[in-house]
C-alpha cells in the first residue's frame, strides 16, 4: 500500500498547534484594503482557529488522525 498524500492547498493553508488545534488565516486581506477600515484590516491580520465542524475534514487532507 503506498504512502497516502497530503493535499498541498491544504498543508499550505493550515497549521497544527501543540494542542492539535487547527490554525488558519483570515480571508478578505490581499487586495482592495483602501476601503476598509484600519481596525478590521488588523482584525483580518491575526490568525484564527479553524471551526470544530470544520476539522475531521482537514485532517483528513492533512493526514492527521
């Protein structure tokens, strides 16, 4: 049986804490900033964690148990 792969956009997009939570980036922070304020630009600019619904399916992509 051959190794399974992890999903590249995946590994690129999350990060596992050392509690195994998952860390992700804020959307919305790449373009277009001129109209939107100052403290929602800081507010996209710090990490948050990934939903609990969200998770089985990213660590499936992730190959995490």
């Amino acid at each position: 049986m051959p190794k399974m792969k992890t999903k590249s956009s995946a590994k690129k997009r999350f990060k596992v804490t050392g509690t195994g939570k998952l860390k992700r980036k804020h959307a919305f922070k790449s373009h277009i900033l001129t109209k939107k304020s100052k403290k929602r630009k800081l507010k996209l600019t710090h990490a948050a964690l990934v939903h609990k619904a969200d998770e089985p399916n990213i660590k499936q992509q992730l190959n995490l148990k």
